[in-house]
C-alpha cells in the first residue's frame, strides 16, 4: 500500500507538470504551437502615462535650459535678456497754479490750464531701462490779469493768448516690479517745444468789487468834450478805478485812435499784439523742457501697456501728468 500511494502521488505530480507547463509558456509570450514559435514572443503594450509626468524630451530641454518656461503668447512677463518696443498715443493735462506763478516772473495773476495735449511716442525697453521718444501737440488758450515783478499794481496787463506748442522730448526710466504686470516708472523727460500763437496785451483794471476788468482804452480824466488832452470819446464815463488803472498812453492824445503806445514802447497798450524773439523781450519761439518723470505702468498682457504719469512739475508747463496706452512688439 505505501509503494502503490507513492505511486499515485508521483502520476499526479507528473500530469500536474504537463498542465502547468503551455500556461507559463503563455504568459511569458511563448508557445509551445510551431507556427507561433516562428512569430517571436508577444510584445506588451506599453502602460499609459501617469498624468503631470514629463515626457522624455521635454525633459531633456528642461535640463538644457532650466531657466526657461513654456509661456503663453499674451504672458505679460518680460525676459530681462530680451529687447522690446512699444509704440503709443497719450493724452496729456498741465496747471501752472497761481501760487507757482512767481517761479515765471509774474507776481499775481489767475492759474493757467493746458487741458489739451495729444502725444504719439515710440520705445525702446530692455531689463526695465526705458527710452521712450515723444512728438506732443499742445494748445494753450488763457486771459486775465498779470502783474509782472517789480511792478506797481497800476501796470497790470491784461494778456489774452491763443498759442500752440510742438514738443519734442526724450524720457529715460528705470522701474521696480512688483509683479509681471505691475511696475513703478521713475526716470527724467528733456526736450524743446517750438511756440507759435500771438499774445495781446491791454491795461486791466481792479474795479470797487475787487474783480479785475480789461481796459477797452484809456480812460479820459474829465468828462469835458472840450478838453482833448484829458477827455477821451473811446472811454467817455469811466470810474474812478478804471481812471486810476487805465493810464493815458505816452505821446500825442489828440492823434487819431487807436491810442496806445506800441509793443516796443514804454506806457500803456491798448488791444497791442506781444512781439516774437525772447532777445526782443517778447514770447521765445523755443523753451526747453525738463522735469522728472514718475509713473504707474500695468500690462495686462504681453503686447498692451497701460501708463498713468502722476503730475509733477515739469518745466515750463507747470504740473504734468497723462495717460499713455502702447502696444508692444
């Protein structure tokens, strides 16, 4: 009985084997079939991907290149080894307030307003150094009452302009980021502006209200018609304040009107057009222009940047500020 059981236990050991043996066979890709021999073992299917995992040449140019990244075209971050230009149009406001009027030599006088100004630029940006090139319209129209320093307050004139400036300047800055889309602009902007316009001059007047008025003529010291060195028929019943302001020009009264003493003459104009050429004493034909430059530049993609310059005192336009919008290349 023991040998027949060792027996029995060897058979089932040996066909055990044969049943084992084509399923590894299967599983390792091998077959025992001939015609499945001559085909090659079974390749596997190469397991999908973990998502996040990087390919292997996307690696290999990551390694390269460690401080680059893939970013999209409208990304507002800026290379500090790569150049930029921009071009843009801006709308720029100056005041000249009246307490900043001394600075120009004029002792009283009302604050003068540039509210239109219209600028076209180009520039030139690289590591946050900016050189920004500008070509600006400007239009300048005021009138009131100005006294010069030195004189009385008798010798208040009352100017009345109609000009227009053509300004030509160059802006250096450096900034300071705060984010890729936020940045602090701060620098200098120099140039010249070409002046054309006329000025006209005439005596002012403060009347009993304390208001200041334009003289039309001078005013006449009498109101007898008779009397042609005193009375005047332009200005036949004036106050004791317009006597008093409206001076009678130097020269012969008894010429025929207009009454007045010329641009290039001592006394008292009336209605007199201001002479051109600063060497002349009249209006330059060119200032120079200076003044620093502070300010908030936003970029909210790659090719668009906003500027809002914060108003500073910027020779000889009093304080200056504007917003600009360019587009970059």
């Amino acid at each position: 009985m023991a040998r027949a059981s060792i027996r029995l236990l060897s058979a089932c050991a040996l066909m055990s084997a044969f049943v084992l043996v084509p399923a590894q066979a299967q599983t390792d890709g091998l077959s025992l079939d001939d015609e499945a021999a001559e085909k090659g073992p079974v390749v596997k299917a190469e397991e999908p991907r973990p998502l996040g995992r990087l390919g292997d040449e996307q690696a290999l140019e990551e390694e390269r290149a460690p401080d680059e990244r893939f970013r999209e075209t409208t990304d507002a971050y800026e290379a500090p080894d790569k150049t930029y230009y921009f071009f843009g149009a801006g709308y720029r406001f100056a005041r000249v307030p009246s307490w900043l009027l001394p600075a120009y030599h004029v002792k009283e006088g009302p604050g003068i307003s540039m509210p239109l100004s219209l600028s076209g630029e180009v520039a030139y940006r690289k590591n946050g150094f900016q050189v920004t090139g500008a070509l600006n319209f400007t239009k300048l129209k005021f009138s009131g009452p100005y006294q010069l320093k030195g004189d009385p307050i008798t010798d208040t004139e009352w100017l009345q302009t109609n000009f227009k400036l053509l300004n030509l300047t160059a802006t250096f800055t450096w900034s300071t980021a705060f984010t890729d889309w936020f940045q602090i602009e701060y620098g200098v902007e120099a140039g010249i502006g070409l002046l054309f316009g006329d000025m006209v001059r005439s005596e002012a007047y403060k009347g009993a209200n304390g208001k200041w008025g334009k003289c039309k003529a001078w005013a006449s010291q009498t109101t007898n018609k008779n009397d042609l060195i005193n009375f005047n028929p332009e200005f036949p019943n004036p106050t004791p304040e317009q006597r008093r302001y409206c001076d009678q020009p130097v020269g012969d009264p008894t010429l025929p009107p207009p009454r007045t003493n010329t641009a290039t003459m001592d006394g008292a104009q009336y209605g007199v057009q201001a002479r051109h050429g600063l060497f002349h004493g009249g209006i330059p034909h060119a200032i120079p222009i200076l003044g620093p430059r502070l300010s908030l530049r936003f970029k909210p993609i790659h090719q668009v940047v906003l500027r809002v310059d914060v108003p500073l005192p910027v020779i000889p336009f009093g304080f200056m500020g504007g917003i600009t919008a360019q587009y970059g290349l």
